[in-house]
C-alpha cells in the first residue's frame, strides 16, 4: 500500500495505491462523494483487485470531474497495471435513491456487475440501459479515467444508501455490506472472464 500526496488544479490530495489483480477499484472522489474510497478498499480487500483512491484531508471538500482529474503517477501507475476499472461514484438524485446508474465503456462487465449487485443487494436497482441514464452520470467521455485501460470500464453511480450506513460525524464511513457482496460477486466474475474476451 503505497500513499502519496498530489495537487491537481490547486486541490491536495492524498492518493492510496494497492496494485493487485487485473481488475482496478478506483475512487476518485472520496471524501467529496462520502463512502466511495472505504467502499473500493473493502471490495480491493476482499477481492485481491488494485486499488486507487483519492480523498482531501485538507481544506474544503473540492469537487473536481473525472475528466479532469490530471494523469498524476499514482493514476498513471493503476492504468498501466489494470485492464479493467470500476470506477465508485455517488448521486444524490432526490428521484432515484435506490437507483445505482451503471454506466462506463465496457457495457458487458457493466451488465455483469448490476447482476451481481441485483443478486446480492436487491434493495437497490441497478440500471444498465444508457438512455435511461442522467448523461453526466453515464461515464463515456473518453478522458474519463475508467475508460482509459485496455478493456475500458464501468462507472457506479451509488445513491447514498449504496455507499454508507451513516456512521455518527466523526466515525469512519461504513459500506453496506450487501453492496460490498455484490460488487465483489461482480469483480470475481470479472476476473473469471478477463483475457477471455467480452
């Protein structure tokens, strides 16, 4: 486990970088999109995949889109190691909070993931079908850092429910685990498959 600090457009950050398996857990947003970053390291944890989050221990939280989250080397290092991403992110669509938007390049591991997660959290929807998708939530920009391995990727979209249990203020975030079960059942899939072909 490698920690690093970074600033991309005047932000500090600090990155944590596991490099494991093919498949990649990415969070580019933790602290800013509450529960993403404990999410990916337990689901990395559990499932031996590489791991790259960023959160902001300073200052107030910054949001900053995924597409111009600068190649900094621990994000440069995980798109060379990994051929897949699954890239964690939260909304808080007041319309859809039990809706996890599964968007990303790779539409067949996009597909396995919501199986997995429908099999395994059946208290949250996961919708797959791109049209029905909020496009900023739909992850298909090319300079999207989940698109840019060698099999692309998928973008979870987490309604807030899907990423913590809503520990007090100044306790750590605590992923549900029935989400942790089925995006781990989904990367064990994943990982079955890679080299196979999609």
């Amino acid at each position: 486990m490698h920690t690093e600090r970074v600033t991309i457009e005047g932000v500090d950050f600090e990155t944590t970088l596991h490099l494991g398996g093919p498949v990649g857990l990415l969070a580019l947003h933790g602290g800013v999109e509450g529960g993403t970053a404990e999410l990916a390291s337990t689901v990395a944890a559990r499932t031996g995949a590489t791991l790259l989050t960023f959160t902001q221990p300073t200052g107030p939280p910054t949001h900053i889109p995924s597409i111009r989250m600068s190649p900094c080397t621990p994000l440069t290092t995980f798109l060379a190691h990994t051929t897949l991403t699954i890239s964690l992110h939260g909304h808080n669509r007041r319309s859809a909070p039990r809706t996890i938007y599964v968007g990303g390049s790779n539409r067949p591991a996009a597909r396995v993931l919501a199986t997995a997660l429908s099999h395994r959290a059946p208290a949250f929807v996961p919708l797959t079908t791109l049209s029905e998708i909020p496009n900023p939530l739909r992850g298909l920009h090319p300079d999207n850092p989940v698109n840019q391995t060698r099999d692309g990727g998928v973008q979870l979209e987490l309604p807030v429910q899907a990423r913590t249990t809503h520990p007090a203020p100044t306790d750590p975030e605590v992923p549900p685990r029935e989400v942790v079960a089925g995006i781990a059942a989904g990367v064990r899939t994943l990982v079955e498959r890679e080299g196979v072909g999609w």
